[in-house]
C-alpha cells in the first residue's frame, strides 16, 4: 500500500453547489419534463395527460 495522498487547489465538483438556473435556462438545454412512466395506449391515442 502507499502513503501517497492527492491534494488539490480546487475542490471536486459534487462538492460544490451547482449555480442556480431558472426554468427557462433548464428548458432551453434538457427541453421538456416529461414523465418517466409511458403513459397507456388509450392516453396516447386521446392525448391524455
């Protein structure tokens, strides 16, 4: 084993709080939320929500 460590100036970035954004910024880079169930036949063909 070794007693090397690693140290950096800048610390990891999940450390670190990520800026703030709002909606539209989100929107703008990941596009719309969208649900992670597949919505069922019957709601795609009567466009269900």
């Amino acid at each position: 084993m070794s007693n090397l460590t690693y140290r950096s100036s800048r610390p990891d970035a999940w450390v670190q709080p990520r800026a703030y954004r709002d909606a539209s910024q989100r929107l703008k880079q990941h596009g719309k939320i969208i649900p992670m169930d597949e919505p069922g036949f019957f709601a795609r063909l009567f466009g269900a929500r």
